[in-house]
C-alpha cells in the first residue's frame, strides 16, 4: 500500500445497484482513492440488530491496515435483504451509525441512503474530514 493512498470503508448491502453510487460519492466527498466494501444483504438491519461480529472485523481491519478515517453505514430503497420501507431503514442506519461509534475507532461515521434514483443522501454524522 502507497502511504499517500486514502481509503474510507463503507458498510453495504450487496445489491450491486448500491455499490457505484456509494463508492463515487465517498470518493468525491471525502477525496479518497479507494473505497473498502464491507458487504452483506441488509447490512444496515444488521448492525441495527446487533449482527456485527464479523462486520466488525472487517471494518476494524480497513481501519488498522489501510487507516481508513471514514465509515459510512449504507442503507438503501428496494433492499431485498431488509425489504423495509424507508423510514425504518433510516432508524437502521442511524442505530448502525451508533453502533459503529461504540467500538470507539478513530473514525468519523456517517449514514447514507441510496434512493430510488440511486443517489446517495447522507442521513447522519454529516460532515467532512
């Protein structure tokens, strides 16, 4: 790994509508070179219902090895892992956000959603490094 490279981490659904979207944005937002996917169906209802072990690891690896300072947590329209409507995924993501906050990394941690545009929207933790 280059020392001047920039990571953040995002945690995703695996839908692969969600994943462009997201990395572009965390990109452009946060000037970063590349984007580490941590993916699973219904990501955000899973750190909501406490399901985080192994998203955990891979998000605490992101963070030691690449030194990532960004995590969003992702939810989306039309998941089929969580088929929710939006306001419960946005109360996934924001206990996501909380979550991942509670294993104290020295990270920022925002909330995105993904409409049915396939825009991101940030929902939580707004701001910039």
């Amino acid at each position: 790994m280059n020392k001047k490279e920039k990571f953040v981490t995002a945690i995703n659904c695996i839908d692969g509508r969600v994943q462009l979207p997201v990395i572009e944005y965390m990109k452009r937002k946060f000037r970063a070179d590349f984007v580490d996917m941590i993916t699973a169906p219904g990501a955000d209802k899973m750190l909501a219902e406490g399901e985080d072990k192994t998203l955990r690891r891979k998000v605490t690896v992101s963070v030691e090895v690449h030194r990532s300072k960004v995590v969003a947590v992702v939810g989306h329209y039309d998941c089929a892992g969580a088929p929710e409507i939006k306001i419960e995924h946005l109360a996934h993501v924001a206990r996501g956000v909380r979550r991942v906050q509670s294993w104290k990394l020295d990270v920022q941690v925002i909330g995105l959603w993904v409409n049915r545009k396939w825009e991101v929207e940030e929902v939580s933790g707004k701001g910039s490094l």
